[in-house]
C-alpha cells in the first residue's frame, strides 16, 4: 500500500483525547547520523514509546536484533518459545496497557505462524504491529529459501500492509503504521522488511524520543448530529430501553467509559453487554444484567427480547449476540453507534439507525442534546415497572445450579473462583475459548473492561495463555489468571515454560472434562450426541504434573469440598501455579440454539423449573 494512499483512507471521525495512547509524529530530527534501516526502524519504534516488543529471531530479521543490542537500555525484546505466542503475547499486552503491541520475526514460517493472531487481533479491533523479515528485495517472487509473500497472506487479514523498498521511506512507513493502527478502529498492521533494505545505510537525523500528543477530534457531520439529537429523544420517551455497551467503549478510552458509568447511574436505564465489552459498567451493579446473546444471562436476552429501545455503543450486531435476525428485540426500535461503517452496515444484521461516531464523541453529544431536552437532566419516563419486569427475570438465577457431594460443576466452579478473586483490588482475567470461556463471562465480576482478555470475533484457542503473559508483561503487578479447558490447554502451551523460566506469577485454572465441551455441547444438541473424535481421555492429574515439570507449582482438585482450599493456596502462591480441576461433563446454559430468537433459550434444569414455578405463580 502506498504512504500517500493509506494516509487518504483513514476514517473521517477521530477520537478526542482520552486514556488511550495515540500515537506522535515523528519529531524533527536532530544530528546527521550513518544509519542502517534496522537502526533506523529500531529508532522509530522508540520514538512512539514503545517500551516492549515480543518475537522471535530468524535469519531474514537478524540486522534488526543487531540493532536492538545496541539500543537494549531503550527498549526490551522477550523471545517467546514460538512466532504464534509472541503475536497473542502482543495482543494481551496490547489490551491491559491500551497502546500497540509489537512483534518481530523471521521470514516465511516465522511471518505465516502470526497470522491466526493477526485475524485475532482485526476481528477484536486490537492496535499490533508485526515487523516480518523478508528474503533480499532481488529475491522476491523467486522462491528462495524460507521466501512467502507477506503482502498478499496478510492483506485480508490485516488492517493495512506495507512492504519497506526504500531505506529512506522507513519514518513515514512508520508514521503511517502507527496512525492506522490506532485511528478508527484500531487493527494490526505488517511491515515487510526486506533484509538487504534492514542492511543498507544511509545519512539521515537521529530521532529524539516522542510526547504522546492528542489528536484533534473532527466535528461530527450536521446529520449525524440530528440522529443522535433524535436518538436522544427517543431515549427519554422510551417505556423500556435498554443500552448494549460493547468493546468500542473500552477502545475509545476511560472518558467513554466513564460517561457510560453516568448516563447509568442517573438514568437507570438497564446494560447489557457483549462478550468483549464485559466490564463496562461495573458487574456488580444492579443496571448490569450482564452479557447478551448465544450464552447470555436469561435476563439480558428477555430484556432485550421486549425492549421498546436498544442503544448500542461500540458493540457488533453478529450472529452470536443477535440469534435469528429476523426475530431480535421486535418491538424495539434500534440505534447503534460504532466508528466503523462496516460494523453499522454488517449484511448479518443492521440497526434501523446506524451513527458513524467514537463511543465517546457520540455519547457526549448525545448526552449534550439530552441534557437540552431535559433542562439539564437524562430525563427518562417512569422505568419502575420495567426494573419490575427485569427484577422477575433476574429471579430465574439461569446460572445457578444444583452443585453435590461428590464432582464439580463448572458454572458452580467459576462461582466459587470469582467469589476469591473479586475481593482482589484488581486482576486480570484471560480465558482460551470453549465453554469455559462462556461459564467466565457468566460469572466473573468485573469492574473495568481491560480486566478480562478473550477472543471474541475469532474463537481462538491458545489465545488465552499468551495474551495473559502479554498482560503480565504490560502490568507485572497485577494478578492475572488463566480460564482453560482441556483442549485449549494443549494450544501454545509451550510459552508455559517460558512464563516459568521468567518468573513471570502466572495462575492457570484448567477445567479437566475429559473432552472438547463445547464440541461435544453441539453434537450432543446437534447430532444425535454422536460425539465424532472430541473425547480426550487424560488422566486426572496429567496437567498438574506436567506443569510440574516445567517447573511450576501445581494441584489437581477432584471433589468439591477441596476446592475452596485450593483456590486460595493458588491465589497466595508467589510464582507461577496451576490448578487442575476434574469438572463435569455437562452443557453450558443459558443457551440460545443456531438459528432461534434470544428468548428461546435453552437453561438448565433447575433454571427451567424456576420458569414453570414463576409461570404458575403469575397465572395463579
């Protein structure tokens, strides 16, 4: 992509200045200087404040780890044991310290082996820069040894891609990289690195090390404006809204999260929230009913289901939170607000009004034409009767359940895990993906949304141990915590030792079912139970030893009355521990089928019977 071209292809709406880290140009230089290009990409990076880069070093990027020897006082390389971990390494840490992760590999099988993390990481709109060694410029095309054309496996799987064919081109390839990565919806983006371009020299200024400085917001176009003027009034004669505040929220910085928090607190409207905005009002708070959609709490499908208003910010209407298009929240009028106009038109599902605007730049207006319509207040119409309705909802408790003697739940599992680790001041929870993932969101208590890491638009598994490496590099104070289930475990679990090996307190909980849960969920649903190659027939205790041998510290748990004790000698442990946890062979619920409206969800059977119960006391 050319310089010129992916300046003039940026969004039109930028955010203003919030929390988040928005990158600086380049400064003027100071000195005429020799330089090679891997000095001066080198120079570059610490130049936009990046203090950290995860990777991998290979034949076609050695001159840049020459050069990162030289500037090692400046900024810090952690080799991870594999490409694939360093790049969700970089998504983790990305996520806790809200600025760009950074990536370095090798040519080829190096490049290839980052590319499930850089569609992670476009599909969650996470700010990454892979930096890919590449073959001499010469040699391109000609299938040369460890030789493959990053430009075209990358393109449809990043945010923009570029490819260095001049030394001189580096600041402004840089520049632009930066500026793409982190305006809009932030995404990853490759530089190809040619190594005779890593290894040529030219005269060029040294680069002092940048401020973060703040970019201006453009105004927000005079029709946007009267839609959300309108969405504003809709709001206040509204009988039953509800607002859905997704992962745009927490992109757009702690201002828009904070404003989230007061249109709340003042107005009561109830919250859902997506996967990936988990956290954005806090959990505890009665507004919040928690996540909507597939796996979504029974009153937060119900609510949206008979809302007569849905205000969604920064979330995506996908096939996953909406259910059957045809049948989401039919009596409501729908307004959604994203900074991406691919999210507002999505072919899936699209809100009767979309409104291209930064969470915070479009609350705030918002908020702006609200307070105008209500002599300085977020008047709402008398919502008593619907936080009744919600209340009866909530009565139905769709994520408890019946736990015995004698094995464990999953769901009553993470409720006892959540009830020790939530009185923590802060921690970080990151899961692999299954049903355990799912049983996470249910249940975690979350007091702001950079608190829970997870792949959400790409269902990645092995995500969950790297990018909590990732978080612990970014925050090393912070408690952080792995969700696991028993086929995610086996998934990059080489970056375990090496989380070891750099005393990094990681604390893994792996919940043992002896099988892949939620495959084995659909086929039990879907086909007939015929559970085709999903068995994993582990023996208890197999994780904990190996864990062992890395040189961690582990335990299994197998009966309930155990696990209380366990879970706190895990918490108080000092390095790095790993609890085992013989679960259930059971289904996670609530669950809406592929297919069904939100509010045909399938519960468990102590949720259905609080249903009939409820039911029969109504019609009595």
């Amino acid at each position: 992509m050319d310089t010129q071209q992916a300046i003039e292809e940026q969004p039109t709406i930028a955010r203003e200045n919030t929390a988040h880290y928005v990158p600086a140009p380049t400064p003027q230089a100071q000195l005429d200087v020799q330089m090679t290009g891997a000095d001066l990409l080198i120079d570059c990076l610490i130049s936009k404040n990046i203090e950290d880069i995860f990777g991998y070093p290979g034949g076609a990027i050695l001159p840049v780890y020459d050069a990162l020897i030289r500037r090692s006082e400046d900024i810090r390389h952690l080799t991870t044991f594999a490409e694939a971990g360093a790049a969700r390494a970089a998504e983790g840490y990305s996520r806790v310290k809200s600025k760009p992760g950074v990536v370095i590999t090798t040519s080829g099988p190096g490049a290839l082996n980052t590319v499930t993390a850089i569609k992670d990481a476009q599909a969650d709109s996470v700010p990454i820069l892979v930096i890919t060694g590449q073959v001499h410029s010469h040699r391109i095309g000609t299938e040369v040894f460890q030789e493959a054309d990053i430009v075209a496996t990358m393109s449809s799987n990043a945010k923009a891609v570029f490819q260095i064919t001049k030394i001189e081109d580096i600041p402004d390839i840089m520049d632009t990289a930066f500026r793409t990565m982190t305006t809009g919806r932030p995404g990853p983006v490759i530089i190809d690195f040619p190594k005779d371009i890593q290894e040529q020299s030219c005269m060029t200024r040294t680069i002092p090390t940048a401020t973060v400085s703040d970019i201006t917001a453009e105004i927000i176009a005079p029709q946007t404006d009267y839609n959300l003027e309108q969405a504003a009034i809709t709001l206040m004669t509204a009988q039953r809204p509800v607002m859905v505040f997704g992962n745009g929220v927490r992109i757009s910085g702690n201002a828009a999260i904070g404003l989230a928090r007061e249109i709340i607190n003042e107005t009561g409207i109830p919250v859902v929230e997506t996967l990936l905005g988990r956290g954005t009002i806090q959990t505890t708070k009665p507004q919040n009913l928690g996540m909507g959609g597939m796996h979504g709490l029974y009153e937060a499908n119900m609510a949206m289901q008979n809302a007569d208003v849905i205000l969604n910010v920064g979330g995506r209407f996908d096939d996953r939170f909406v259910g059957n298009p045809n049948e989401f929240a039919p009596h409501a009028k729908i307004i959604h607000i994203d900074i991406d106009p691919k999210t507002l038109s999505n072919r899936f599902y699209h809100a009767e009004t979309g409104i291209q605007a930064d969470a915070f730049k479009g609350l705030t207006r918002l908020t702006n034409h609200w307070r105008t319509h209500g002599q300085g207040a977020l008047k709402t119409q008398n919502l008593e009767s619907w936080h009744d309705q919600i209340l009866q909802w909530k009565e139905i408790d769709c994520r408890g359940v019946q736990q015995n003697d004698e094995s464990i739940h999953p769901a009553w599992l993470m409720a006892q895990l959540n009830r020790r680790i939530s009185v923590l001041p802060d921690y970080t929870i990151s899961t692999e993906v299954g049903q355990h993932q799912m049983w996470a969101a249910q249940h975690f208590d979350f007091t702001h949304p950079r608190q829970f890491l997870t792949s959400g638009g790409l269902g990645t598994m092995g995500y969950g141990k790297p990018a909590a490496i990732g978080a612990l590099i970014a925050d090393p104070n912070k408690p952080t915590f792995v969700i696991s289930g028993d086929a995610s475990f086996y998934m990059n679990m080489q970056e375990l030792p090496w989380s070891i090996q750099n005393d990094l307190p990681l604390k893994i909980v792996v919940l043992k079912s002896k099988g892949m849960g939620m495959v084995q969920q659909w086929q039990d649903r879907f086909y007939d139970g015929r559970r085709s190659n999903s068995n994993l027939d582990t023996p208890t205790g197999t994780y904990a030893k190996m864990f062992k041998g890395m040189g961690g510290e582990a335990m299994s748990v197998t009966r309930p009355q155990n696990l209380d004790s366990s879970i706190k000698k895990m918490i108080s442990a000092s390095g790095a521990f790993l609890l085992e946890v013989s679960v259930d062979d059971t289904h996670c619920t609530p669950m809406v089928p592929a297919g069904k409206a939100n509010d045909q969800m399938v519960l468990s059977d102590e949720a259905e019977a609080r249903v009939r119960k409820q039911i029969q006391r109504e019609l009595t």
